[in-house]
C-alpha cells in the first residue's frame, strides 16, 4: 500500500487492513514517522505539532514487529507531559527541556504494551495550561485549515498533527478543555472520560482533581477503540477506577429513544451565531435520527468558569512547588544562598501564564482568603454536579457547542487572560463535575472547524460513543482538507 | 505572594501581573453572589473508598536513577546552595 493510501485510513482501517495481511504496522509506522520528520524538520515551517520524533530505527521508538497484538504496530502520538522513558518528556517547559523520565506513563505503557508504537511527543501549552498552544516554550502551533490560527490547547499538538494527518492518533489530556476544545478546532474527535477511568500515573500534573487523559483521534471508532485499551485501574493512582464494562466499538445508527438536553446557559451569549448555526444544524440531524431534543437547565454553570480558575490554579501553584532546580529540571546559575536558588529557577524556567496561575492559586490558598476562594469554589463544584445528576433523571445527554468561537487568530488572545480562559466556558462544567464528554465534529463556519460536545453521566462511555457514532454518521463531516 | 510562591519577579512583571490578576480576581468574585451556605465542598468528583494496599516492602527507584537528572550531585545525594550562603 502506498503512503498516500495509508494516509487515508483511520486506525480502525488501518487495523482491519494489518489483520487481513493487505498491511504491516511497520509501514504504516513508516509512513507517518517519515512526515512527522518532516514537519519537525520544517521548523517554522511546519506547524511545530512535535517536540520529539522517534528514530527510524533501533532505540525505543521502533516499531513492534508483531502485528497481532489489538493496536497491531500502529503509531501513536503522545502529549509532552506523558512520561516516557527514553523520550525527553517536558510539559512544554523551559523547565523541563530534555528531561528524560525514569518510567513511563501507566496510559503510554497500556497501549504500547497492547501494541501501539511511540511515534512522536506532541507540543502542547506549557504545564497544559493554556486554550491555544501559545504557552509553549517550544513555540506555537499552527492550525492545519488556517496556519495564521491557533489549533487549541493545550493538547493543541496532539489535535494539529491528527488533523493534518502526521499522525493516525494521538492521546491527550483535558483539565477544563484541553482534549475537546483543540479537537474541536481542529475538526477532529476528542474525548474526556469519566475522572479516574485511566491512571493519572505518570501524567506531568497541573491540577490532579481535574486532570484526565483521553484520545483525539479521526473519528469516533477510533476514540472508542484507543480509550478501550487505556483504562483501567492502577495500584500506582489511588484515584483510579476500574469501568464497569469494557469499551466497545460504537455501531448505533440511529438516535431513537436518546434524550439530549440543551442547556440555554451555555448556548446563548458568547457563542458565535457560525457556531450556534453549526450547532442547530447537528441538532436537526439529531432528531431526524430519532433523537429527542429538550430544553434543559444548568444554573450554575455560568460560575464553572470562576470556580474553575480558582480551584485549577491552586492545586497548580502545589503541584509546581517540585520545580525548585534541586532533583530535576533546569537550574539557575546563582552564587546566592537556597532561597535564591530557588525563586531565580523558578523566574527563569516557567513562562507567564504559569507563573500567572502560581500566583493566583498560591493567593487562593493564602490565609484569609481560602475561604472566599478555594472554600467557596469548592462548594460551586458540589452545585455544578447536583446540576448534572438532576438533568440527567431526564435527559440522557447534555448538548453543547464544544466552544463559543471556532479557532481565534494567533496572538489575538495572548494580551489578555481572561478572554483566553473564556474559550473553556463550555468544557470547565463537565470537568468539574468529573463526568465524560466528548468533541465532534458538526460543520464549518467561516470554513473553520466547529466542535459538537455530549456529555453523559459517570461511566455512560459506551452509550456516549454509540451516540456520537450516529450522530457522526448522519453528519458526514470531512475533514481531508486539512491534511497536508 | 511571590515570595510565598518562591518566584522571583521583576518590578515590571509584578506591575503587569498585578493588572492582569485584578482582571481574573474580578471576573472570579462573581461566585460570591452565591448562597451557598450549607453547601458541603467537593474535593474529589467520584465516590472512592481509600485505596489500600498491603504494607510490604517493595525495591524503590534505584539511587543512581533517582539522580540522573539532577542539576548537581555529591556523595550519592543532591547538592544544593547553603541556606546562609
């Protein structure tokens, strides 16, 4: 099979092509390991998707030769802040440059070990905070439809480089967003599962109560199928759940007897009128399969945001106290005594958004304002979820668009934080709440991606994945014009 | 707060990120409008028993791995600037 064709398959075909001997995992590794070169090589060029490319040969990175394990030798893109032994693993941090971990992620050793080759690490915003990948200390990322626009973040190298087809998927992780807001603006499928559903072990934190690994992938068979091999409990994250049934492969054609919500807090003000046309459009397919569309309410998900960016940036500003230059990482050169030592490194090795949040959590968890901040945020969250628990005794699904604008313009948000942080207003109430939700794509507006977003209840995956899969199906979105 | 941070800032980033921060802190105080008294706090989304495992010794990362990335090591441990340099 040539290159050109295999660039044309989903993994899923991909897999079923190696299982019927028409193919070999080693070249379909090949291929993409060969434009994956060529982008890192292109440099500014490129779209910067990767911060690391694996060798063609020999070292850790080469391809399995056995084909018959479930992900048969295929490639995989993985996020910077995925531990991987052998490969410089840097959260997108000056911090971090050319760290090389001890072990690797529980995530990244599932699928490796169920078959999946480590292709490349994916460019993201720095320490995963960031709605654009402009945090990055390794540069931005372009937008495979629009390179003078951002792809998202902060897995915006994950989402770029399935997109633009420099790698068949990649796996990601979402803390208010970060999976579903880039596959959104990319065109492509991202999911957030359940809290707990795969082992945070391994996984460079931001803010642990939120963060979770998910796929971005092509389509929704794909998701389905890459998420299946990465769940699971792990004695190494205490916070991690075992499913109650496995991951299957979504095959529902139709939406009869599905009850989707739509709430009017997160689909009115602030959402583009592209995107809500986009969006209505979805819905209409919708319904024709059968779906039943009803109004439903959220209120409190207007605070998401708020509490949001108290609780993500305090348990941040503790997870980031590790960088102090004395087991890992960068090391300033001062002649000064331990103190010094520690806040020049820190000066140094962290960017401004990090550095904004550091200050931010470390002032909502200061002495006299935990309770107006962190307490009262905390307390938001227990009402975001009654929320959801309450919409969903009637309906099955909560609808919304996955973000207000489709991509935004490189440096057009940079300026000013709160506009960039107002691009998470309809992601941050489903990871509060911890429940899984998903990206699809449903149109273009402006000839630029628009993302679908249903979430489900705890543990509602497969239902979400068959529902998406219709939905998906009856849309027919292509995404081929994005791939370079 | 920088200092509780340990970060060292420059006069400017401190004014910049003065400006910025009011700005988030602003936006932020909205759920103070809230009744939420009685309201318990979620620290953790999903219902989850402690996670126990037997207590049983078990070989930890070896020494020189634990120090491979280190910025600086001396006699098997890390080295660091004296506290009253």
């Amino acid at each position: 099979m040539s290159d050109a064709e295999i660039l044309t398959l989903t993994a899923s075909e991909a897999l079923a092509a190696i299982a019927a001997g028409e193919l070999a995992g080693a070249e379909v590794f090949g291929a993409y390991r060969a434009r994956a070169e060529r982008d890192r090589e292109a440099g500014a060029e490129g779209l910067n998707c990767f911060t690391w490319v694996a060798p063609e040969t020999g070292a850790d990175g080469s391809p399995p030769r056995d084909d018959s394990r479930p992900l048969g030798g295929l490639p995989l893109a993985v996020k910077d802040l995925f531990c991987t032994e052998g490969a410089p693993s840097q959260s997108g941090s000056r911090t971090l440059e050319g760290y090389l971990p001890p072990y690797t992620a529980t995530a990244v050793a599932r699928l490796t070990g169920a078959g999946a080759a480590l292709l490349a690490k994916t460019n993201q915003d720095e320490f995963a905070m960031g709605s654009s990948n402009e945090n990055s200390a390794f540069g931005a990322v372009l937008n495979p439809w629009d390179r003078a626009r951002v792809p998202g973040g902060s897995s915006g190298g994950s989402a770029a480089a399935v997109a633009a087809g420099l790698a068949p998927w990649a796996l990601g992780t979402d803390t208010g967003g970060s999976i579903r807001q880039p596959a959104a603006l990319c065109g492509i499928v991202g999911m957030k599962p359940t809290y707990g559903l795969v082992s945070r072990y391994g996984m460079i934190a931001f803010a642990s109560s939120l963060d979770q690994a998910g796929p971005l992938t092509r389509d929704v068979a794909d998701a389905a199928l890459l998420l299946s091999q990465m769940v699971g409990q792990d004695p190494c994250d205490a916070t991690s759940l075992a499913l109650p049934e496995p991951i299957g492969a979504p095959s529902a054609e139709s939406l009869s007897g599905v009850r989707l919500g739509v709430p009017s807090e997160l689909t009115g003000e602030g959402v583009e009128a592209g995107v809500m046309e986009a969006f209505k459009h979805a819905l209409d397919r919708a319904q024709e399969l059968g779906a039943g569309i009803e109004d439903v309410k959220l209120p409190h998900a207007p605070h998401a945001l708020s509490a949001y960016y108290v609780l993500a940036p305090a348990e941040c500003s503790s997870n980031l106290a590790r960088y102090d230059g004395v087991r890992y990482g960068l090391r300033a050169d001062t002649q000064g005594d331990l103190l010094e030592m520690y806040t020049r490194t820190r000066h140094d090795g962290f960017g401004a958004e990090v550095k904004r949040r550091i200050m931010l959590g470390t002032y909502a968890l200061s002495s006299g304002y935990y309770d107006a901040y962190y307490g009262r945020a905390q307390r938001v969250r227990t009402k975001i979820a009654e929320d959801f628990q309450r919409v969903f005794e009637t309906v099955d699904f909560v609808v919304t668009p996955t973000s207000p604008t489709v991509a935004f313009k490189l440096g057009e948000r940079t300026a000013d934080p709160l506009s960039m942080y107002l691009s998470d207003y309809c992601t941050v109430p489903m990871s509060l709440a911890g429940i899984p939700a998903l990206s699809i794509p449903c149109g273009l507006s402006e000839g630029l991606p628009v993302g679908f977003q249903i979430s489900g209840p705890a543990f509602s995956e497969n239902r979400m994945l068959d529902a998406a899969h219709a939905l998906e199906q009856a849309l027919g979105f292509d995404g081929g014009g994005a791939r370079v | 707060m920088a200092r509780l941070a340990r970060l060292a800032l420059s006069e400017e980033e401190i004014e910049t990120m003065a400006r910025e921060l009011s700005a988030v802190l602003d936006h932020v105080a909205r759920i103070g409008e809230l009744d939420l008294d009685g309201v318990p706090p979620t620290s953790h989304v999903v219902e989850l028993t402690g996670a126990l495992r037997p207590d049983v010794p078990r070989p930890c990362l070896p020494r020189e791995l634990a120090l491979a990335q280190a910025p600086s090591v001396a006699d098997g441990g890390f080295l660091v600037p004296s506290p009253q340099a």
